[in-house]
C-alpha cells in the first residue's frame, strides 16, 4: 500500500525528529490509536513512533503496531518521519498529542 | 440445592434479577481443510465478511459503542494483524488455526500489559478473533441472548453485549472481566448492572437457573432461596422509585424538605468518570482522589503530566470549586517504589500524609503541579491521614517554600488553601487545633479507626458501621469546629451516599456532602426528604 512510497520517500528525506507527552487520560488506548494511525495515513510520508528517542520505532499507520506499544499517559511518545510532507504530518501529529486526542 | 453467594467487584450499578443464560464459547472445528492458497482465500474472506458484519452494528448503535467497534474495524483492516496468521498457513497450517494462534498471541500480548486498560483490550481481541473464526466456521456469530438474563460467563464481548437489548432488565456476572473493559463502560452508560471478578463459577454441568446481581455491592446469588428473592425484589422495586423519583431532580439544587441548601459535590477517582457529566449536576468537586496517577509501572508521574490533568478537571469544573487529595498510598493502596512493603499493620502504617513527608520528593512535584493547576479555577488542596497539626503545618511550609519557588521562577502558579482529612479520631476530637483551611471528613477511615473494624472482614463488619452515635458524635465535634473557626466541612466519605444516614449525617450540621456521580440523584431525593 503505502510502504512503497514510503520507502522511497523515507530515502530522499531527511528524517525529521519531535517528541510530545501524552496527556490523555490512559495514554495512547483504542480511540487515540485509530485517530492517531487515521491521522497518519493521511500523509505520503513514513512516520514511526517510539517510547525512546532511540527506538524501537513503530510504523505510526498501523492500529495492531501502535497498540502494541501500550504506551501509558505520561509516557513521552517520540516521531520520527521522513517524506515530502514529512513537516506537515510532523505538526498534525504533534497537535493531536497535544491536544489529548481531543478527549475531555 | 443452596443459594450460592459470590463476592466480585461492581462494574456497572443497580440491582437486576434474571434467568441465568451462561456463555459457552463454542468451537466449531471445519470440517473440509483446502491447499494454502484456499486457506489464505478463507482467511481473507472472513476477515473482510468480519469487517462488513460490524459495519452494519455501528450503523445501528450509537457514539460510545460505535467507537469501541470502530476500534476492531481498525484493527481488522490492519494487515499487521493478520500477518503471523499468513505465514502460518503458508506453511501448511490450516486458516482457523493458524488465525487463532495468531489472535492467541496478540490477546496475551494485552493481557500481559502493566496497565489495566490495555489488559481490558483483550477482550475485544477476543471479540475479533471469535468473529473471524465464526466466519471461517460458517456458524453463526452470537447466540441469542434474552435481554432479561443474567448473562454469566468468564468474560463477554463488546459485539455480545451490543447484540442484547438491554432495556429489558438484563445483567451481567463475570467470573473474570474488568471494570475497565468496554463492556463495563457499555453497560454503565446502558444502565445494566454488572459484577465482575466472582472467580470460578461454582456449577459442574447444571448451571443454575435463576441469579440476584447486585451491582453496587458486587455480590451475585444465584438460585436464591424465595425468601432472600422476595427481599430482594423489595429492594428493587424501592431503588426504582426512588431512582425515577431522583433523575427528575438531579440538575436542581439541593433543597431539604425546609428549604435549606445543601450543597453536594462529586467524589472523582479517574478524570474519565467525568466524561459526559453535566457540571451543573454538583456544587464542585468535593474529592479527586490522585491515586489514579501513580498507578501503572512506568514510574512516578511528572509534574506536566500532573498538571494537565489537574488542570482538565478544574476545566470541567468551570469556576465550581474543586477539592484534590494529594497521594493517599499505603494502607490498602500499595504503590511501588513509594510505599513500605510488609507493614505489619498497614493501616496503622505510613499511609497518606505520612507517607508524603517522608518522600518530600515525591510530595514536593505534586504540590509544584497543584500550584500551577490553581490559576485555572478554584482549587483546594486536602491532605489525607492527618493526626497532629504538625503534620498540616510541614506540608504548608512545604507547599509555601514550592509557590514561592514557581513565583520566583516567573512560572504562572497561585497557594490553593489547604485543608485536611479529618478520618483519623485523634483530628476530629481537636479538629480545632488545626489551621486548617476547611475540613473533610473521610467517613470510611473515621468509621473504621473509631469501631477498631475494617468493613472488609466479613466478621467484624456489622461493627463497622458509620451511623453509630460514636461517628456521628466525631462529625458533629468536627463541624462545631469548623463552625467555631468559620471554616467548611464537607463528608465525602461512602455515608454521604448511604441515603439511610442522610437524615442523620444532617443533624450533626453538615451542610456540604461530597459523592460519586451515580449517587448525586439519589441523594438529592433523600436530601429533599429531611427537615433539617
């Protein structure tokens, strides 16, 4: 699907780096996963998530990946993204984390 | 045969009374197996014939749950998911197995989790696994549940539940489950009483026919003798009417049948309980339990982290005052990395503001976070477990030295007033010694310390009983203080939601008494019943 792109993307990019903490109240849970990996599969470029700014890192469109990172409110999440629109999906990302994936 | 009586944990309140329906997970083997390329064409096939059957239930179910099967179309469509299961079948293993030992290792991945939300997540691991499977089986997905039953089991799927029609007075009793799950999180939203945790169901082959679930106290009967039925169907008929009576009033003020005010404000344990409340239910926040926070294995929380959701809460509030209890761990709340492990006594431990004094480092983030968190409403701060004034005079010392380090630092923060807990009996007999900004009285601790019986020793538990003269002598010399020095009192303890005390808990003066949000109606109906 997107891998292809992605990949090539991921080569002619420089990967661009950001982190947020996850405020919402029990971390990254079903509802912000499926925003978060919408969210991502919006944009061309290849974006991972990490609990460590070393990684390991998890491909950010996908549901079962990113719920297998269980990380908890608090934890500071790590993006790593490379691709043409890699500054924007970096700052769509990042709102949504700020924003508590827009829950109360 | 013997009525059983099984304790669990409530997961969803109120009382029902039902046939039992027990939940089997049935396994249909297939019978004709194909070459791999079949297999993978099978597989394929019911994972999207899976993903179509819950696009036509969100079609029909509303917001909360349409999210939650939203989540397992996510999932569905992820190929991720399905990708150890392809493998599998490449090599010659057939689809259903190959699916469920893959699904297999994914809900042990959930189970295995530090936290109790992502353990929850299993269940709808499971839901998805057991969908997929009923479709390669050609059998139908769900049994028909009658929505009057008491469905009992080990667990149940959010696509289970979702398929009952419970306005028809239906409950749930799990062996195992989780009041975290979103089944409970269903079932509290459709008012259909749940117990979870009951361990081992106790039948061999012959279920019983006919369950009691009590769903505020946890407790689950099945075949009851007719005179414990005939008891409890006079308990349900009352909480009825009282409820119906109760919902009408729950956005008024507060009034006693004299007119005079009360005010009543909510007990928080999470942030999330707040979700879908109306503030204009309560008078404030009367207690937010901070706990919450430190649960989970990844560490203490940081001061951000703390502040966000100080400050989330003070948001809902909306001006209304808020009452947050810094950490009160030990006792029965142990904490890793802050508590003391093999207490002899826990209780008589180094529990709540003790425990704080002697981790100032820990102490001191959270009275940073609160500082912060004040300018964003009306905040008070109340520490729990307090014995002698010195304790309350530390902590402020403490808190003072922490506003005057932020304001210091140019860091936007304001002193929230600091009152106590009065739950220990030596501060309610000299609640006036204290400079206390106001005084909350902590009516399960003050109850138990006074009758020396924990409410959890099935033995000893009839003595534990917060209407005794003796609690209630302490309350009143706490509001006489209180009174005495022109400072609030406020009981937040689970007597302000017993309405059988109301009558009493107001005539000791108490004006302001503090309650989980389900109680709120009921309270305010037994609150308009008393001349005060």
């Amino acid at each position: 699907m997107h891998d292809a792109n992605a990949n090539r993307s991921a080569q002619m990019f420089a990967p661009l780096t950001a982190s947020a903490v996850l405020v919402n109240p029990v971390g990254l849970h079903a509802r912000p996963s499926v925003k978060l990996t919408q969210c991502a599969k919006g944009f061309i470029a290849k974006i991972e998530i990490a609990l460590a700014a070393e990684g390991p890192w998890t491909d950010a469109k996908s549901p079962v990946k990113v719920m297998r990172v269980k990380a908890p409110q608090g934890a500071t999440l790590h993006f790593r993204v490379a691709g043409p629109d890699g500054e924007a999906a970096l700052a769509a990302m990042l709102a949504l984390v700020h924003d508590g994936f827009g829950e109360a | 045969m013997g009525e059983i009586h099984l304790t669990g944990h409530p997961a969803s309140p109120g009382l029902a009374i039902g046939p039992v329906a027990v939940l089997t997970s049935a396994v249909v083997s297939r019978v004709t197996k194909g070459d791999p390329v079949q297999e993978a064409a099978a597989l394929k096939a019911a994972i999207e014939g899976a993903a179509v059957e819950l696009a036509d239930l969100i079609a029909r179910v509303h917001d909360e749950a349409a999210e939650i099967l939203e989540f397992q179309v996510a999932m569905l469509g992820d190929d991720a998911l399905a990708e150890g299961a392809y493998e599998a079948i490449a090599a010659g293993v057939a689809a259903d197995d190959a699916w469920r030992a893959a699904l297999d290792a994914e809900i042990s991945g959930y189970r295995a989790a530090d936290e109790e939300y992502f353990r929850a997540r299993a269940a709808d691991l499971v839901d998805i696994r057991d969908r997929v499977l009923a479709g390669l089986n050609g059998a139908n997905t769900i049994a028909k549940i009658s929505g009057d039953s008491v469905v009992a089991g080990d667990d149940i799927s959010p696509s289970t539940f979702l398929a009952v029609d419970w306005t028809r007075g239906g409950a749930i009793a799990l062996a195992g489950g989780s009041p975290s799950s979103h089944v409970a999180m269903l079932a509290r939203s459709r008012g259909a009483p749940m117990v979870v945790g009951l361990g081992p169901l106790p039948w061999n082959g012959q279920p019983p026919s006919l369950a009691l679930v009590d769903g505020d106290a946890g407790t689950v009967i099945f075949d009851p003798h007719p005179e414990t039925r005939r008891l409890f169907e006079h308990r349900m008929a009352a909480a009825n009417a009282a409820q119906i009576a109760a919902d009408a009033g729950r956005l008024k003020p507060a009034l006693t049948a004299d007119g005079k005010r009360i005010a009543v404000l909510l007990n928080v344990a999470a942030p999330e309980e707040l979700g879908g409340l109306d503030p204009a239910i309560c008078d404030g926040i009367g207690l937010v339990r901070t706990e919450f926070l430190f649960e989970g294995s990844r560490g203490l929380p940081g001061e951000d982290t703390q502040y966000a959701v100080y400050r989330r809460i003070l948001d809902w509030a909306a001006g209304r005052p808020v009452t947050i209890r810094t950490l009160d761990a030990g006792g029965d709340k142990p904490i890793p990395g802050v508590t003391v492990d093999g207490e002899r006594n826990p209780f008589l431990g180094l529990r709540g503001i003790r425990l704080s004094l002697a981790r100032p480092q820990v102490f001191r983030v959270q009275l940073r976070a609160l500082c912060r968190a004040a300018v964003h409403g009306t905040l008070k701060v109340m520490l729990p477990m307090v014995a002698v004034p010195s304790e309350l005079d530390r902590a402020k010392a403490m808190l003072d030295a922490e506003f005057s380090a932020l304001t210091a630092q140019g860091i936007a923060c304001a002193r929230p007033p600091l009152g106590i807990m009065v739950e220990v009996p030596s501060a309610a007999l000299c609640a006036e010694d204290f400079d206390a900004a106001f005084y909350s009285i902590g009516s399960n601790d003050l109850t138990q310390y006074t009758m020396a019986a924990a409410r959890d020793i099935g033995a000893v538990a009839d003595l534990n009983d917060a209407g005794h003269p003796a609690v209630l002598a302490l309350i009143a010399r706490t509001v006489e203080a209180g009174r005495r020095r022109g400072v609030e009192v406020s009981l937040c303890g689970d007597a302000a939601a017993d309405t059988r005390l109301t009558n009493a808990l107001l005539a000791t003066g108490l004006t302001t008494l503090s309650v989980s949000p389900i109680a709120v109606a009921r309270l305010k109906a037994a609150i308009a019943g008393v001349i005060a």
